[in-house]
C-alpha cells in the first residue's frame, strides 16, 4: 500500500478512514489511580457524562480503561476490571446511539489485556480493542477479537507495566519496535485477523528512554511503511514531556498538542489525548495551514 493514500481501519460494521484527517482517540480512565486523571470518573455516571462530553468536543473514539498501566503499577484483577468498564460502556453506547451524529456515532474502545473484559465490552457496543501487550498477554483474546469483527490496537512495550522503565535500552529504537509490530501483525494475519483491523501504536512511555520517545516521533512515517498499517500515538500528558518543559501532569498541554500535530506532521493517523476539545482545534488548523502551503506561494 502506498504511503499516502488513505487507510482503512475496520471496526465491526464501520469502517474508518484514515487519512488525511486524522482520527482523536479520547481518553476516559475509570480506574483510581491512573497517573493522569485516575478516580476522577470512577463513578459510572460520572464516568458516562465524560464519555459524552469528549464526544461532542469531537472524539472519532472514546477509549475507556479500567486498569492503570502508567509505570510500576500492577495488574487488576479481572473482576474489578469488568465492575469498572462493563456498565460504562453499555451505558456510553446507549447514549451515543440516542443522538444524531454527522457522519456516525464515535466509536467506544475498550483500553484491554484480559480477554474476559474484551468480550464483556465488545457485547455492550464497543468496536475496538487497545491491548498494550499487541494480543500477547492472554491467548483468548485473538479470537475474540476475531470472532466480533473488531478494530485493535497493538501496542509495542518492552517488559511489564510494573518494571518497565527500570531500565530499558535498545540498540536501535525505530528497527526493534518496528521489527515487533511487524512481526504481530504477520503473526496475527496468519492466525485468520484481518489486516485492515490492525493499528499499530510504537508505545510512548512503555519502556522507552526520553531520548527513545523522540527518536520514534521523529520517524513515525518509517515506522508505518514497515508495518504497512497506519499508527496511533498516545502521548499525552506524558512523564517524558514533563522532563522536557519541568511541568507536571496537569500542566503538560501544550507539550502535548506540539506532540500531536508534529506527529501528525511525520505520519500519525490517530492520536489519543485526554484534552479532545484543543486537539481537535490544533489539528484543524494544522490541516489548514498544510493546505494552504500545498498551494504554494501565489
């Protein structure tokens, strides 16, 4: 597939396209202690009225998670996952469906390892997985996902979320990350998943340096052209943005909305942020100011 045309990204029965506009994934965390915005929306209906409100600041998709994966934190169990992400996805997706959308309702996407609560989220409306383990973690989960039709996110991490960034190095950031979701992608075609449900996602953060961070955004379009699928970063608010500009977290928007365009810049399809209402704002100027160089000078 050429580079520049636009990708499809199939997700049950919608199919998105992917490019030239790219796709914002809203973050909505209902877990209580995830690093950025944990137990803020710990409660259902507060959970719901989040979901809502990124929807209509202009998500293409609302990503919900039910298990903080920021660095050092350990697993949920699969039970309290399911209480915390089951019921907001159903009710999220009753209420997006109750409303008209131009062009469709956002797509729900449910933030997964576990296979139990994929298959729980995917019955009550969601059309996408986001594993950070690429499908790796539980074996149930391919053919879960298979089986729904869904979209999924895979993810590149070196190690686990509880020992990640004790001290991960790489020879070559770009060729080992792409080696790997080149490789998951092969793999995961071969076990009967369609290619065009694939995204790849390079894992800001997730046992990568600061240094690691930025050689990857640099060469996003690399990356991509050796996956052949389009690929989703999620930056936002990150600790390596924080090192760069001394802020902390709440602080870190505009570090994360120069990350979003320059990655758009270099070759994104979809980005994932908290902060939807800015980054759609960024992005829609970005285009026009891409648009109106395309035009040259006269």
């Amino acid at each position: 597939m050429h580079a520049d045309l636009p990708w499809s990204w199939r997700c049950r029965e919608r199919t998105l396209t992917l490019g030239p506009r790219p796709l914002v994934m809203g973050i909505l965390n209902v877990t209580p202690d995830s690093f950025s915005d944990g137990g803020r929306y710990a409660d259902h209906d507060a959970a719901v009225a989040r979901g809502l409100e990124l929807a209509r600041a202009g998500a293409d998709v609302v990503d919900i998670g039910g298990e903080s994966t920021r660095p050092g934190s350990a697993a949920a169990p699969e039970a309290e996952e399911l209480r915390r992400v089951a019921p907001v996805v159903e009710k999220l997706s009753r209420a997006l469906a109750a409303q008209d959308w131009p062009g469709g309702a956002p797509l729900i996407s449910v933030d997964t390892r576990k296979a139990g609560v994929a298959a729980a989220a995917l019955e009550a409306g969601a059309a996408i997985v986001n594993d950070v383990s690429a499908l790796r973690d539980d074996p149930r989960l391919l053919e879960i996902v298979r089986a729904a039709g869904a979209g999924v996110v895979l993810m590149h991490m070196r190690g686990t979320p509880l020992d990640m960034q004790l001290a991960p190095h790489y020879e070559d950031v770009l060729g080992e990350v792409a080696a790997f979701l080149r490789e998951r992608v092969a793999l995961l075609s071969a076990a009967g998943l369609d290619p065009e449900t694939m995204v790849v996602d390079p894992g800001f953060g997730f046992g990568k340096t600061l240094e690691n961070n930025l050689q990857l955004l640099a060469r996003l379009a690399a990356l991509r052209d050796a996956c052949q699928r389009p690929v989703l970063i999620g930056v936002s608010r990150k600790m390596f943005l924080g090192r760069l500009t001394g802020r902390e977290t709440g602080g870190r928007l505009a570090a994360s909305l120069a990350c979003a365009a320059y990655a758009v810049r270099r070759g994104a399809s979809v980005v994932r942020v908290h902060d939807v209402a800015e980054t759609v704002d960024v992005l829609r100027v970005f285009a026009a100011l891409q648009a109106a160089e395309g035009m040259g000078a006269g």
